[in-house]
C-alpha cells in the first residue's frame, strides 16, 4: 500500500494490476474501432444521464476536497461537462465522417479523403483543482473519438477520484474504460505502458516528465498546462466591469483554476481607484452582510496545506521585498483558508511574479506605458489564458496582436472556456494540441489519409522504371 498526502493509502500498481488492465483495454480496441457514432453517442449519453441523477453526490464529493459550494460545484463541474458532452452528441455524427478532399491534376482518376479513425488505447491524467469536469471532459472525446481509456484522477483530490471510479466501474466494461489510483509511482508506471495516446492536465513541471516518458513508446501526447495568466487593463477601461470580471475570474475556486487571471497590469493613474474597486467587488461577493469571507458558504478553501503554505510563502516573499499586501480577512491553516488577497507595488524579482500563483492572491503591477506591460507579458512563458479590458479597438487590437495566449477573453475572464466551438489549450510551456469540441475529437483521432485509384488506370505508370531519358520530359 502506498501512502499520499492526507494519509490517504492506495493500492501499489501491481495491486492494481495496471498492466492486466491495460492489456484488456489493447485487446478491446479494434472492436471500439468498429463502433459506429450512433453507439458512441449512446455511451456519451450513458455519462450524461448518471450526471444528472448523481448530481448531488458529485457536489458531495467536490465539497469533500475543498468546500466547494454546491452551486460552483453545479457551474464548474457539472453543467461545464454537460455542455461539452450535449455538444459532442449533437455533432459526433458530423465529426466522424471521412472528409473528401480535393487530388491534384496530375492524379487524375484517383479520389482523396480523411478518415479520421481512434488511436487506440489512451491514457489521461488529470489535476485535482477541477477534479470532475477535467478527468471526464476527455474522456468524453476519448470516447467520442472510439478509443478505449485509462483514467488516472489526481490522488489530492481523493474523494471526487474515488467517485469517479465508481461511476466508471458502473457505467463501463473493464475492457473500455477504467480508472486507476495513486500518485506518483502509480504515473510511472503507467507512463511505461505503450498508450496511443496521452491526455495530460497539470503542471509544467510534470507535463515535461510525461512528454519525456512519452519519447520512448513514441506516444502522442496532448498537454494542457498552466502558467501565468496576465489581464490587461487598458486606460480606457471600465473598472467596475472589469473588476467583477476579475474577482470572479480570480477568486473563483479560490483562485485554484488554470486559466484564472494570475496578475493584473493597470495604468498607474487608475491603479489606487482599481484596488479601491476590487475590495469593494470582493465584500460584494463574498461579505455582502459585512461578514468575514471565512464564514462565507461562497468560497472554496486550499487543498491541502503543502499549497497553503506555499501560498502564504509567496505572500511572505512578496511582503518582504516590499510588496503592499491587502488581506481580506485573516489566514487560518486549521481549515485551509486563506482570504482574497490583492498584493500591489509588485516586482519581477518576486515570487509572486515568478510562479505560477494557483490561490486566492492577485498581483497587481502598474505601468506608465501599455508597452511596459506588454514587455512584462513577453518577458515570461507564453501564457495559458490573457484577459483585456478596455474600450477602444485600438487599445484592444495591440494588446492582442503583440503578445500571444492559448485563448483570450476581451472584457471578460474564464468564459472562452466555454465555448466548444473554441479550441482550449495552451502555447509551448502553457501546452501543447487543443480540446473541446471537434478539437477535443481530432485530438484523440489519428486522421488517416486515404487515396482511391481505379483498377488498371494510374498516370504514376509514365514514372515507372525504366526511366530511360524520362527526366527531360519532366
Ligand atoms: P500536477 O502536475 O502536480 O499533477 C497532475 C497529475 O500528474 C496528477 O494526477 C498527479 O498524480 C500526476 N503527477 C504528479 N507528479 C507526477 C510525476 N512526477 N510523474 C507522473 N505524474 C505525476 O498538477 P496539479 O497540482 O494536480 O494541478 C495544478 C496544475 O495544473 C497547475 O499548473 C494548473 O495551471 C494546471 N492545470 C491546467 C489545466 C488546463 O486545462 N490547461 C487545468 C487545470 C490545471
């Protein structure tokens, strides 16, 4: 037995017997191959109506993990990995079908299409901070795409993890989809195993040892990762819109979520009436009574301490290389929490404009010149998520056409995340490939290229051998 944080125990992998598992889902996959979309819509659907009878239980277990109010549990969880799978049913149909294409002149007679058609076995790995929607989200194009599937939920989120193996051991054969547990020995073995494809979200630090593990079986892999997130405020911008954009954005989850804004750019003229506006939003949100945030049923705790104390150490740095901390409340690491916190007159040689923040702090950093904020943006990893605020094009149009982002909202935070018609995904150290939507199929999908010719006809015969003096007719 193994133990993680939380003294939680999980099976060794060969307790698990990982490898037999993965030998059943190999052998199933020609036959998963063959499944047309109407009986893969029937499995999405299988998912979809044991989300909605299960509602409550998954709220329970999400509430287990990190106080997670019932009702973001519906917003983030649920209803998200809904849309994504009512989106897949309705155009699987659509997504699965060979694409003609057109064939060049020269190849006259002959008939060219994409077959997009599974990879095989695939394995996904998921985080802890939205511990549903981001193991079964794809999964659903996993299934979608007609693979068989290997899910490894995070082990720090264990309850949702444990939920999620029942509903799987429920809902599907051990030869189609099956949930493995544990940390890390448990992803490195299965990081040997020859998948067809790797579904990863977490960290960049272990998407780098995934990608590396996938080098050696030649796996492809989808990286969905995290970094630094800025949100841009220009000049022109309107506070009040934007700053209960971006308390929601950020303090959602307690500010545990990928694509949350990480660090706030503000012109230095409209700095001190932006944090005035973004307390204010807060005690809005989450004091609307004047209570304290640590009583409010609205906001999620950290989870667990080893991230607690690594937030309150980027605090702590950020306080001593002279940052102004504005705590909404107090600390408290018996339950975890740590209140909305803004932290201004930031530098880069902080910590907390270094790392990755993943917690209820928002860094504050202001300009004179957008084109200082622009160089703040281009001096680190390309990020996950950027944000602008402002009103005129102008302002809007060289945000976006100088820096570069995996998505974007313009005068908002997170929605694009929403959309299925938008691929989700990062640039380089925030990821690599897309999900979501037919992307989230693609991804999953090998795409074939195949060339029809007609029996007894084909002008690659004036190539053939022997060439003679062929070269001059060319
Ligand atoms: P993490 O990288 O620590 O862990 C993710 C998964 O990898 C877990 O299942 C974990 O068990 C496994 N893992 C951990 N160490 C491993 C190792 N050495 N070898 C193999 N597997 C290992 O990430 P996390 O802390 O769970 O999640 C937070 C990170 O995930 C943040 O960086 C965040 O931005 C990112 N994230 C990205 C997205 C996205 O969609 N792009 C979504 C959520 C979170």
């Amino acid at each position: 037995m193994n133990k993680v944080e939380n003294n939680i125990i999980f099976e060794t992998p060969h307790q698990q017997n990982i490898e037999g598992i993965f030998i059943q889902l190999k052998e199933n996959t020609q036959k998963m191959k063959n499944t047309n979309a109407k009986q893969r819509i029937q499995k999405l659907k299988k998912i979809e109506e044991y989300i909605l009878q299960n509602r409550e239980e998954i709220q329970k277990a999400v509430y287990a993990d990190f106080k997670k109010n019932p009702t973001e549990a519906d917003t983030t969880e649920i209803i998200s990995t809904l849309g994504l799978l009512r989106h897949a049913k309705r155009n699987l149909k659509q997504w699965m079908k060979p694409r003609r294409v057109g064939t060049p002149l020269n190849m006259f007679g002959s008939s060219s299409q994409i077959l997009p058609e599974p990879k095989g076995v695939c394995l996904i790995i998921a985080p802890w901070n939205y511990p549903f929607y981001l193991a079964i989200a794809p999964l659903i194009y996993a299934i979608a795409a007609g693979n068989t599937v290997m899910i490894k939920p995070s082990e720090i989120s264990h309850n949702t993890s444990a939920y999620i193996q029942k509903m799987m051991d429920e809902l599907f054969p051990a030869n189609e989809v099956k949930v493995v547990q544990g940390g890390v020995d448990v992803s490195t073995t299965l990081l040997k195993l020859k998948f067809n494809h790797i579904f990863f979200t977490g960290s960049p630090q272990v998407g780098k040892i995934v990608m590396r593990a996938a080098v050696d079986n030649l796996t492809s892999v989808t990286l969905e990762l995290g970094g630094k997130s800025p949100a841009v405020i220009c000049e022109d911008a309107d506070l009040k819109d934007a700053t209960d954009k971006l308390t929601w954005g950020k303090f959602i989850n307690a500010g545990q979520t990928c694509i949350a804004p990480d660090y706030a750019l503000v012109p230095k003229s409209r700095k001190d009436e932006f944090v005035e506006q973004m307390s204010n939003t807060i005690n809005e949100f989450y004091s609307p009574n004047g209570e304290v945030v640590s009583v409010s049923e609205d906001f999620c705790r950290i989870i667990n301490h080893s991230h607690y104390h690594r937030l309150k150490s980027i605090i702590d740095d950020a306080a001593e290389k002279g940052a102004t901390v504005i705590m909404n409340g107090e600390m408290d690491e018996s339950t975890k929490f740590i209140p909305p916190t803004i932290v201004t007159n930031v530098t880069n040689d902080m910590r907390i404009m270094q790392e990755e923040i993943f917690g209820p702090i928002l860094a504050v950093m202001d300009y004179e010149e957008i084109n200082q904020a622009l160089e703040v943006i281009e001096e680190k990893e390309k990020p996950l998520a950027l944000y602008v605020f402002g009103k005129k094009k102008k302002y809007i149009k060289n945000v976006i056409h100088n820096t570069t982002a995996g998505g974007t909202c313009i005068n908002d935070t997170i929605l694009h995340i929403n959309n299925p018609e938008l691929p989700f995904g990062g640039v380089n150290n925030s990821g690599i490939g897309k999900s979501h939507g037919k992307f989230g199929f693609d991804g999953f999908s090998n795409q074939r290229a195949v060339l029809k010719n007609r029996i007894g006809m084909t002008v690659v015969k004036t190539i053939y051998p022997p060439y003679g003096n062929l070269s001059k007719k060319l």
